[in-house]
C-alpha cells in the first residue's frame, strides 16, 4: 500500500474552552420506525426521510466519502453507471457526509432517517488522518491515490455584505454571528476552520490595533464579547448548515471552504455573497496562514462479488480520470 504524507507548518491555535448555541430549524423530530442506527445522517438542516421508508440491500457499488465537493462527484457519477449499461449496476449509491466510514464498516449500516442502507461500502474519500486509520486496521484494497485539493476558505455572508467584513478580524466585530461546523460531529473540519481563522490573523501583515489574533478566538469563541450571541454551530453536516444558517438562521458569517461557497453563490445568489481570504472571488490566493488540505481515494478489502469488484475499480479509475479534473476545476477545486 502506498502511504501519504502531510506536512503540518501552521501554529497551535489557543484553547476554545466556549461552547457555541447550535443553529438548526424548529421541526418536529417524528417518532424513528425502529431504534436509531449509527452512523446516522439525520440532519434538519437538510437530511429529513421521515416518509421514505425501508432499506436498500445487497448494492453493487457503495461509495463513502466526504460531502464537500458532491458538485464534482455527480458530474462524473453517470460515467461510471455507462460503463455497466449491458449489465447496469444494482444500487450504485454515494454517501456524502463528514467520515462516517468506520462506522458503516463496524455497523454494516448507514440511516438516514426512516431510511437504511445495509451495503458496506467498496470505495472511500477521505482524508489523511482518516486513511491513516484504514490502513493501520488493514482495510485498504491497494494504493492510496491523491484526489483532489482545495484553495483555502472564505467567509460566506448574506447577499450585500449588510455586516461590511472584509476579512477574519472583522468576526470579532460586535453584532457578527460565525457559525462554525458541529465540534462533536465534525470535529476534523471543525478545527480546520478555526486553525484558519487563528494563522491568517496570526500573519496578518496589518492587524488591528491592541487586538491580537489570540484576543480574535477569545472574542469569537471563548466568551470575551458583549454579545449575547456570538458563536454558532451547524447540528450535523457543514456543507449544508452553514449556508442554511446564513441564509435562514441567525449566522452572518461562516468561514467555509471556497469551493464549497462558491457552490452557495452559484446555487443562490442572491442570498449569498463571497469575502476572498486572498486573491479575489474568481482567483482565489489563500493568505499565509491558510491549510490546503488534501482528500484521497482508495479501495476497501472485502470479499467483493466479481461485478462489485468490477463496479469498485470502474469508480476509481473515473475518479482518477481527465473527466474528473474538469469537473473539479469547474467547481473550485484542483488536483494535488
């Protein structure tokens, strides 16, 4: 198995010891058919199943992976069914969430509500800490490829700026609201995001007087604010509630990877608009301080039938293919 390495160069953020207020709709939380599955995707910001009920068993293709870039992934997604159109692939299905990955391999299962998917899954994306952990418990079929790189993050606001940030030391403004992902259930995107907002203040060239990036993180998450309300929390998978909380909830601001703010301008916009963390909206230069992080695809060991093994290599190749970089660069993203 080939391995990966990441090399860490940013500073350790100081401690957050606040606790954010969860930002999530008012729903009525209906009653489960049966006991709650784990992992779970349940999320009222987006994943609601409540009247789809039953279990998809027994797939051909099951893909486990981070959710963030699924605007590339679904360009690329009817490739990979044309290739079996003689013998078309029963439930090819992805799952686009934070890494719930062991858990699908523990449980044999994923719930969405009133909905379960009793398939392990063949392929998975995900990060390095995450195929770190695959392959210490010898769970990866092969190499491991790099997929796909980010451009850093920017701050996501409502459409017209109405709060005027212009970049991460105006989070501390009095009467701006940053939701950041769950810290319990995405704790690895979590800290990516404060890591950003910590190291680009850290290095700014031009801080603001008398507030240091250590004063930043106490005024945003650490309580030192007249503000009743300063931080919040997605309550469960990012690349939907953050802009749901912009948008809808009581968040003005959320420090979010590019290309998934691209995606929210594009998808709405007039409900968002773009702050660049370097560079501008349409040429993105990430300021010093900023993590570009990488994501990887790899096979998992299991005693596959031979059209899911087929399924299994057909998806990988696509994913490694020049299809797929077009799709990645159309949508923000590039390869390593």
């Amino acid at each position: 198995m080939k391995h990966i390495e990441e090399v860490a160069t940013l500073k350790l953020i100081p401690a957050i010891t606040g606790t954010p207020v969860i930002d999530a709709p008012m729903v009525l939380e209906w009653p489960l058919d049966g006991a709650a599955l784990q992992p779970s995707l349940h999320n009222p910001t987006s994943n609601m199943l409540y009247d789809l009920h039953g279990t998809l068993d027994d797939s051909d293709l099951v893909l486990s992976t981070e959710g963030n870039y699924h605007m590339a992934l679904r360009e690329v997604w009817p490739l990979v069914l044309a290739k079996f159109k003689d013998d078309p692939l029963r439930n090819a299905l992805y799952t686009t969430s934070p890494p719930v990955i062991f858990q699908q391999l523990q449980n044999g299962v994923v719930q969405f509500d009133n909905l379960t998917l009793r398939s392990n899954p063949s392929v998975v994306v995900a990060n390095k800490i995450v195929m770190d952990k695959l392959g210490a418990a010898n769970l990866i079929q092969g190499d491991i490829h790099p997929l796909y790189q980010d451009r850093g993050v920017v701050i996501l606001v409502k459409y017209g700026n109405p709060k005027k940030i212009t970049g991460v030391f105006d989070l501390g403004k009095k009467g701006v609201r940053l939701v950041t992902p769950n810290p319990e259930l995405e704790p690895g995107t979590y800290q990516n995001y404060c890591d950003a907002i910590y190291n680009i203040a850290k290095s700014a060239d031009r801080p603001p007087k008398k507030f240091t990036a250590e004063q930043l993180i106490d005024t945003v998450f650490n309580g030192a604010s007249d503000d009743a309300l300063k931080w919040l929390a997605g309550p469960r998978i990012h690349h939907r509630d953050l802009p749901w909380s912009v948008a809808h909830g009581r968040a003005d601001a959320a420090v979010i990877l590019y290309h998934v703010g691209l995606h929210a301008k594009r998808a709405f916009p007039h409900l968002f608009d773009i702050v660049p963390l370097g560079g501008s909206v349409e040429n993105p230069q990430p300021l010093p301080g900023t993590k570009i992080d990488t994501r990887f695809v790899a096979a998992i060991q299991g005693e596959w039938t031979t059209k899911q093994n087929a399924a299994q290599q057909a998806l990988i190749e696509t994913l490694l293919s020049e299809d797929f970089t077009q799709a990645l660069e159309a949508h923000g993203l590039r390869r390593p």
